[in-house]
C-alpha cells in the first residue's frame, strides 16, 4: 500500500480541517483534488485529478482517481498483477542492500 496526499484548493482545505473531529462527516459529499504523490512503478502521477471520499471520524479518506488512461487509474480499478507485485518486492529489496 502506498500512502498517498492530495492536493486541494484553500478553500476546501480549511472546509476539511473543520471536519476532522465531526461524526458523521463522511455524509459530506466527495470533492475535488489532484494527485499530490509521484508513485512509483508508474509514469508521472503527480497532478492525475481524482475525487476525495470522506470516511467516518478516525478513517483517512478514499481517492478515486477519475476515469483516464493512466496506468494507475486501471489498476486502482482493476488490481495489480501478481508480476507487478515481484517487481515491486525486488525494487524494496534492492533498498535494503548496502551499495558495493
């Protein structure tokens, strides 16, 4: 799982604020924001636009990222391949060995 943050106007950053503590605040419709986060394995993600769906007090929100070609956009929709899983496996492996 990555973690991932979203970028959003002023406005709808402190309308969000406000909400962090409130029950019930995931009856609040979704709103706007852009991909804050390069994610690797993939071709630049930064700035893909996507909808932020408030989840109940102490849940971090959902993102779905709007419909589009971008790899990502597939697999967040469909799933990753078991091969992409082994090749992100190598990659945090490969961080873990010291350099020669």
């Amino acid at each position: 799982m990555w973690g991932a943050w979203v970028e959003l106007s002023e406005e709808l950053f402190f309308w969000y604020q406000e909400l962090l503590e409130a029950e019930g605040r995931e009856r609040n419709p979704p709103f706007p924001a852009v991909l804050g986060t390069d994610i690797p394995f993939y071709p630049l993600t930064l700035g893909l636009p996507l909808t932020v769906h408030i989840q109940p007090k102490g849940i971090r929100p959902l993102f779905f990222l709007e419909a589009g070609s971008h790899p990502l956009i597939h697999d967040q929709k469909t799933g990753v391949t078991v091969e992409d899983i082994k090749a992100i496996k190598r990659w945090l492996l490969s961080l873990s060995q010291p350099a020669i």
